[in-house]
C-alpha cells in the first residue's frame, strides 16, 4: 500500500498530473461508484485477472482518496486501515473474544445487533445504491409483502411503469432473486 500511496502523492504533486491535483472527494465519486460496479462485473465474469485488476481499481480510489484527506489534515491512510481493522474485530466477536457464532445467520444477526450498540443505523440504506439494489433493501426494511405476478400486470395495465417496476421488485424478493443481479446479467446477454 505504501507503494500506492508514494504514487498517488507524485502524481498529486507540484510536478505531478494536472488532473489527479485538481480531483476532489465530490469530483471522484462517479470514479468510486464505475471502480465498484466494474470489480462486480469481473466477480461476475469469474476471470481471476481481471477481478484482481478491477480490485486494484478500487483501492486506487482508496488511495486517492486517503492523499487528498492527508493533504487537507483531514485523515490519512493509517487512519482508514485502523477504523476498519478496528471494526472487524469488533463486529468478530466469535473470533476475537468468547462469543459464539455457529452459523452464518448467527453471524449476521449478532453483527446487526453490535452495529446497533454502535449508534449506526441498521436501516440506513445508501442513495448511491442501484435502483433495484435500493428498492430491494427499501422494501425489506418496510417489511413490504412480495408481490404476486398479477400485481404487475395490473400496474403495467394503468400504465404505471414505476409502480411495475416496484412490484418487480417485490416479485423478485418473493422468488428469491436478486433483482439487481438479475437485471445485470440480462444486459450483460444482450452487450
């Protein structure tokens, strides 16, 4: 990581590239989301390489990120790493202490409730997030009822595209299918 960090903090330099200077946390946002979506595709392709490039891509955003918080006295890189380091062992309870985990469910109902101890939003759903990620997660935390394939058809019937779209959604979550998944992969036959 060093390494990288060295990198960026030239390229960020007096005698470095004029666009990494004048990148911003607001300016790189579009960057982190395109970095994140594409490391998605490559998992999703499977190709070894390629998922090792697209994750480069997005600790390159890390890094870029780290350098224009040093630069401002903000935080720093050693920072970023403590919080997160931080955080897995405490949120890792059945590993670090004495708790006990036995499942996966177990798992995750015991890493909701610490971030609840925590002071975080359990419920706190990300705006950046895919429409359909998003709408997922909303309707899941509403506790929406899964839709039936009639409730679709009655939408698209009063022309109400948004509201078929919504129940899509809810469809998907009743048979057990990602529907932000699912959506990529049918674009992805079609590309």
């Amino acid at each position: 990581m060093e390494r990288l960090l060295a990198v960026m903090r030239r390229l960020r330099g007096p005698e470095g590239c004029p666009w990494d200077r004048a990148q911003t946390h607001q300016s790189l946002r579009p960057y982190l989301l395109e970095e994140a979506a594409e490391a998605v595709d490559a998992i999703g392709e499977g190709d070894p390489r390629a998922i090792a490039e697209e994750l480069g891509d997005v600790l390159l955003q890390v890094a870029f990120h780290a350098v224009i918080a040093e630069e401002s006295g903000t935080f720093d890189y050693p920072q970023v790493e403590a919080l997160i380091v931080e955080k897995l062992i405490r949120r890792h309870p059945h590993v670090f202490g004495d708790a006990k985990a036995e499942t996966p469910e177990a798992v995750a109902t015991r890493w909701e409730a610490i971030k609840a101890a925590e002071g975080k939003a359990q419920d706190q759903i990300p705006r950046a997030l895919g429409a359909l990620a998003r709408a997922t997660a909303i309707q899941e935390k509403l506790g929406i009822p899964p839709a039936h394939p009639q409730e679709v058809v009655e939408a698209l019937a009063q022309d109400n595209l948004a509201e078929a779209l919504w129940r899509m959604v809810a469809l998907c979550r009743e048979r057990g299918v990602n529907p932000e998944v699912l959506l990529r992969e049918r674009c992805n036959q079609a590309s």
